[in-house]
C-alpha cells in the first residue's frame, strides 16, 4: 500500500477560511468588551480598595482628579466604543449568531454605562472634590465600590455573552 505525500496533506487543495460577514466585527468587539471588564475588575477590587488607605492624605482629592483624567482612555471611553460595536452587531452579526444574545449583550453594556453616569461619575466626582475629612473618603469609597457590583455583575454577564458569540461564530467559521 503506497500513499503520495500529496494524498495525506494537499497544500495546492487547502485554502484559507474566509471569515463570514460579521467575524471580525465580533472579534474585534468581544476583545474590547473582555479588556474593559478585566479594566473594571481590576479598578474595582484593587484600585478602589486602596484608596482608603490614601484617603488620610491631604491630596488625595488632587491625585483622585489626576488618576480620572488618567483613566478616561482605558476604561470610560473603550466602554462606549465597545458600545457602539456591539449596537452595530445587532445589524451586522456573524451567520448563526443569535440577535437576541447580541440585544442581551447591547442591553448589559447600556446598563453598565447608565450606572457608570448615574451612580459612580457623582461618587467619583466628589471624590476629587478637595475639603473631605479621611473618614468620609473612606464612606465615599465604600459607596464606589458597593455601586461597582452593580456593574461588574452585568459587565460579566456580556462577557459570557460574548465567549457564546465566539463559541458560535467560530464553530460556522471552522465548517
């Protein structure tokens, strides 16, 4: 029994996979959204917490309106991008990408922003308004982190959405 090289693996044959409408919208879309809630995580369970350690310094309102600045291009604004990408895969998603989980996915995100401008901006705000005694920063950062929660759970739940997304885009993609 003889076999040619060419029976086993054809390179001449092998073409490569064309990425179906939407794929890399998706990609592109779901690494944005997994890179803001790992942001979100981080702030919310590292950053946040250390601040009351800060809050007995006389600047902390100075630097706490230093770090926002700091931080605008790395979590508020990747969040409306992300955004406005996953309001465009409602009208542009990958074969057997189901609408409804890219609606689910829209809405958690649309969630997160209006407690993000609702809730956490004011808390923020006055954060980085001097005059505060130690002891009501430390109240203000345990209001920031208790108003976190009520981002990260729907912040994760579009997470899941989007590993779903993948799961589905990539198993069309693989055909």
């Amino acid at each position: 029994m003889s076999s040619s090289p060419t029976s086993m693996l054809s390179l001449r044959r092998w073409t490569p996979p064309r990425f179906g409408r939407g794929v890399i919208l998706l990609c592109l879309v779901a690494a944005l959204t997994f890179f803001v809630t790992g942001s979100g995580m981080l702030e919310g369970h590292a950053v946040y917490p250390s601040w009351r350690t800060l809050a007995a310094f006389e600047s902390f309102a100075a630097y706490h309106a230093e770090y926002g600045q700091a931080l605008l291009p790395w979590l508020p604004i990747p969040l409306v991008i992300s955004t406005i990408g996953t309001g465009w895969l409602v009208f542009r998603r990958p074969a057997g990408v189901s609408r409804g989980l890219v609606i689910a996915a829209l809405s958690g995100q649309l969630i997160v922003v209006i407690v993000t401008a609702v809730l956490a901006l004011p808390l923020q705000a006055e954060l980085a308004t001097p005059g505060h005694s130690p002891d009501e920063i430390v109240a203000l950062v345990d209001r920031l982190i208790a108003v976190n929660y009520l981002r990260e759970i729907p912040g994760l739940a579009v997470a899941a959405a989007f590993v779903g997304m993948l799961v589905v885009a990539i198993r069309g993609w693989a055909r």
